[in-house]
C-alpha cells in the first residue's frame, strides 16, 4: 500500500494557490511544496486538520491509499 496525496488537486479545485494556504495553515510555502511533491515521511493530524479547514475537504480528499504497482505509473509486466 502507498499513499499519493492530492493536494496539487484540491488546491487547483479551489482555486488557491500554496502561498495562501501556507499563510492560513500557519506553515511554510515550502512544507506546502514538500507535501504536494508527496515527499513528505510524515503529517501532524493538527497540520492535516488546518489543511482540510482552509480547503474545507476532508483528509481523504486529500490523501489516497493505492496498491503499489497499480497506478498510472505502473510497470507493465
């Protein structure tokens, strides 16, 4: 299992851009990059809960859990 986040997606879906929502989160533009690039190891449930309040969505609208190997990106055996 891996988890891909979509924050790239609810943030277009919005209309918003990283800068705002780093200012309404309370983090860096650069946390925001980090997280959208789904590099990221780790997120506080208090950072989650501010993203998903500012986007008005919820965790899961912004996290997916998939299959490894399953996604678009997948080798083809």
């Amino acid at each position: 299992m891996e988890i891909i986040v979509r924050l790239d997606v609810m943030l277009a879906t919005r209309k918003m851009r990283s800068r705002e929502l780093a200012e309404k989160v309370g983090i860096t533009e650069q946390n925001i990059s980090v997280l959208k690039s789904g590099k990221v190891k780790g997120i506080r449930f208090e950072t989650l809960a501010k993203i998903c309040d500012a986007l008005n969505c919820q965790p899961g609208d912004i996290l997916e859990a998939v299959e490894i190997g399953s996604g678009p990106n997948a080798l083809q055996g």
